[in-house]
C-alpha cells in the first residue's frame, strides 16, 4: 500500500513536530509545587516505581508506594511503558528514579529526557498511524482534503498539550487505536470473529499475569484503574456532571453508588445508538463517527472523568475530515473546532495560558461540512458564524484569564465559564456527529445499485416520450432482433407509452387545477360568512 505523501504532507509532518518541541518548553502544572509537584512528578514516580519494584507488587500500597501518593492507576500495558521510558532516566541519570529518594525530583536534565520519550512515542507510534488512517480513509478523495486529515491528527491541540505539555503518553494508546481503525476499515478479517475473540483474551492473559499473584487480584487492579474513591469529577471538567453542578449539587444529593450507576447507564444510553448504527450498517467512514460518539459519550456522562481524557475524544472527533464539504457550502468557512475545550485549568499558574492559544483559537483544520438533513440548509448558510462563534468564544476567554481579574469572593468564576462554554460546545458536536452518523451516504454497493435503477427509470422515460424503446436484459436479448423505428411493432409500444404518459400528466394537472379551485371556494365561503356574522 503506497502512502501517497506529497511535498505538503511532510511539511505538515515536520510542523507537528516543531509545535510539539515548543510546546514542551512551556512550564506545566504543579512545577515546583510540593507536596505532590504535578504531572512530572506523577510520570516520574510511575517510572520509579516500576523500575525499581516487581509487577506484582505496583498495584499493592507499601512504603514506597502509597496510594495517597500517585499511585499507578493505569492498565499494566501503561505499566510496562513505565517500566520501558524508567529504563532510560534510569541509563542516563539514576538519581531521578531512585526509590524512595527521588521524589520531587525536578532538574532539568530529568525533564527533558522525559520530553524525549514523549516526542519518539509520538513519531514512532502515533505518527505512522495516523499517515495510515489518511491513506485508509481518505481512499477516493483529493489530494487536498487528506491533506487536511493530516493536519487536523496531528495538529490536534488536546492531545499536544496534555501529552508534551504534561509528560504524558496517550499518543501511544491512540496510536494503537488509529492503526486498529485503519486495519478494520480495509477489511483486514484475517483471523475470524472467534479466533480474534480469543487472540484479544490471551492478550489481556499475558499482560496482566506478570501483575497478579493471584485470581483475586483481578479485583485490585480493576479498584485502582477505575478509580471510584476519587468520586464523580475533580477539579473542573467540561462534562455533564461539573457544568450542570452550579445548579445541582450532585455529590452532596446523590449518594455515590447511586451516581455510579447513574453515570453508566447515562453513558451507555449515550453511546448505544452510535453503537447500533455501526451494527446495522457498518462502513469505515461510520466507524470513525462511532468512535468520535463513543468517545463523547463517555467524556461527557461517565464517572470520574477528567482532562487527560481530553485526546481520547478529540482525536476521533478530527472524524468529519474525512470527506470533502458539501458543495453549496461556503469554501473556507469552519465549522466550531471539534473536541477542543479550552484547557485552563490545566495548564500552569498563576497564568493560564497555553503554549499553543494560537493554534487553540484557529479554526479547525478539517474540511468543512453542513448538517444533514433539517439542520443541514440553516448550517450551509451560518457556515462562517459557527466557525466564528467558537474561535471569539476562545479569544475570549483566554484574554479574560490573562488581562482580567475576577471577583475575590468568586476565585473561580474563569473556570467556571470555561467549562460551561465547553461543555455547550461539545454537547452541540455530539448532537451534530450523531446526527452525522445516522444520515450518512449510500455504501458504494447501494449508490451501484441506484444507479442502475436511476438508469433504468430514464431508459424507459425515454421510450415512453418516443425516442428508444427500452430493453432491461440487453444482455440476454442481444441476439434479438430490436424492431426500427420504422416498424409497426415500434411504432405502436411508442404510441401506447406516450398515450400513457400524456393522460397521465393530465390527470396530475387536473388534481392540482381542483385543488387550487377548492381552497379558493373555501376562502371566499369563509369570508362571505365573515362579513354576515360581523366582528365578534
């Protein structure tokens, strides 16, 4: 399979890789923060850990590993890429995961190491993966408009500025889940349903064995990575739960067990129709929309859901760049960036403002697109107004963060407006993706198939307005002999077909003339009838 790369593509390539660099110059949340010194201290501690300690014992509280102190809270596969990036700190300066000693350890030399796995995870996982997924998905587009499915993987700002903003590795999750994506779509059914059921099974036994001692530590590892002793959202996310928590209080009404239940079903009800429609007609370009639901789904409702979340939905929400606009839609005109919330109250104080605020309040660099169906023409015409009330809204909020101060009985009123316009930004792009989903294009087998069908229709149209007499099994009755138009046999089917359609289309304009007389009738009725009552 050719890649397909032009000059243009690898210099989007190369900018990715630039803002990635910039970005990791920035300061990160926590820096110099005792006791818990922020995101590098979590990444740095989970390396200590599991350098230093045996798999079975990383999920087990002990002296070196306290549960009040970031603890390993991950799957065992982001255990082992602890252990994999340890191994590297631990080559080039031991003191920084040294066990016990080297917490809060912060020195330059240290963080730019960690930089450094982050960036190659990045190139060497993600990157190939999403060049995969343009060649996939964007099978049968111009040039162009894969173009711009590259930019908008990689230039994605969530996942950018959570991972080498904060030492975080979720471009290699993604990376793996972008290549899955492309293996489905292009069909690759190589072991069968049931062979890939077990294969999946296995998988999970060999990586999960090295962790557990014993059947019932399945539980343990299941408590830390579903991490319920948090509760139902910390600090503020742009989710259902903490946007709607200024009207109610939901922690304090809601007992928890009773929210967690609530936040499954929520989000199950969510993500099922998305679900459904992939089930019902599967297609690559709807397995991308499910995913981007899926996603939002679970950003949106489930319990404990919180900023490194972020990339998981924005990533398949760069989905509608898939496909080319419509064409009545206005050329350049964006429509609202998908899946980017405003990240402030990630990134570092006391100034809350991003690396990467240009690219956050560009517009998205997807194609643009219009709503299907009722909400498609009010879409194609506020085109431009979608796009621009998202990226004022950004502008916005950014510069009131950096230039305005709130009130000092309302510390948080910035972050509480951030994540409100989140969230309404995000709930409108799940309406829109679901709406996407579900009025989707025929398959290339059904537009076949109208096709032929459309074809069938004007052949015999034609035949019945005198030009050609229509044969649908040509390929049966080649050896016949077709009568001329000179013939009897012609000239009475042409006669018969036009005699039908004529009649028919004055049948059709003596209906619409009786109409007409009988809303008039009506009208004059009433008003007659009017005039003889007098006004009430």
């Amino acid at each position: 399979m050719g890649l397909g790369l032009r000059w243009i593509d690898y210099g989007v390539i190369v900018a990715a890789v630039a803002v990635r660099l910039l970005v990791g110059l920035s300061g990160y949340s926590g820096e110099g923060t005792p006791p818990k010194f922020g995101d590098y201290e979590a990444q740095r501690h989970w390396m200590e850990i599991t350098t230093n300690m045996i798999p079975t014992t990383w999920y087990v509280e002990s002296e070196h590993n306290s549960f009040s102190y970031w603890p390993l809270d991950y799957p065992p596969f982001s255990g082992y890429q602890s252990w994999l990036t340890g191994q590297v700190l631990d080559a080039f300066e031991p003191e920084s995961v040294k066990l016990g000693s080297s917490r809060g350890y912060e020195s330059p030399s240290s963080k730019l190491l960690m930089r450094i796995t982050v960036l190659v995870s990045d190139i060497y996982i993600y990157f190939p993966a999403v060049i995969m997924c343009t060649v996939v998905f964007g099978k049968g587009l111009a040039p162009y408009h894969r173009t711009l499915m590259l930019i908008a993987l990689l230039m994605q700002p969530a996942l950018i500025l959570i991972d080498h903003g904060h030492f975080q590795f979720n471009c290699i999750g993604l990376g793996f889940t972008a290549l899955a994506a492309a293996l489905a779509a292009q069909g690759k059914d190589i072991l069968g349903v049931v062979k890939l059921g077990v294969t999946v099974i296995a998988t999970f036994a060999v990586i999960w064995a090295p962790c557990m001692r014993s059947p019932k530590d399945v539980l343990l590892i299941l408590n830390r990575i579903f991490p319920i002793r948090r509760g139902l959202y910390e600090d503020y996310v742009a989710n259902f739960w903490c946007a709607t928590s200024v009207l109610v209080k939901w922690r304090e009404l809601v007992p928890q067990d009773m929210l967690l239940k609530a936040c499954a079903g929520t989000t199950l009800v969510v993500a099922l129709p998305a679900m459904l429609q992939q089930m019902r007609a599967p297609s690559p370009r709807g397995l991308l929309l499910c995913m981007a639901n899926s996603s939002l789904a679970f950003f949106m409702f489930s319990f404990q859901s919180g900023g490194p979340r972020a990339p998981g939905d924005s990533a398949p929400g760069s989905a509608p760049s898939t496909e080319p606009p419509p064409p009545e839609a206005v050329k350049g005109a964006p429509l609202p960036p998908l899946g980017r919330p405003p990240p402030g109250p990630l990134l570092p104080a006391p100034t809350r403002t991003p690396p990467m605020a240009p690219e956050m309040c560009s517009p998205d660099p997807s194609p643009t697109h219009s709503l299907a169906g009722a909400m498609k023409k009010w879409a194609v015409e506020h085109h431009l107004l979608l796009g621009s009330v998202g990226v004022v809204a950004m502008c916005a909020m950014h510069f009131a963060r950096e230039f305005v101060e709130p009130p000092e009985r309302l510390p948080w009123l910035h972050d509480r407006i951030c994540i409100t316009v989140s969230f309404v930004y995000l709930a409108v792009t799940m309406v829109y993706l679901q709406v996407r989903q579900w009025t989707k294009p025929m398959s290339r087998d059904g537009r076949r198939g109208l096709g032929d069908k459309d074809k069938l229709q004007k052949e015999r149209l034609m035949a019945r307005r005198g030009h050609q007499m229509a044969l649908p099994y040509t390929d049966v009755l080649d050896s016949l002999v077709q009568p001329s138009k000179q013939s009897p046999a012609y000239i009475d089917e042409a006669s018969r077909f036009s005699g039908t359609a004529v009649s028919e289309e004055a049948a059709r304009r003596k209906a619409q003339f009786e109409k007409k007389e009988n809303k008039f009738e009506q009208r004059k009725s009433n008003s007659i009838e009017s005039k003889i009552n007098g006004p009430v």
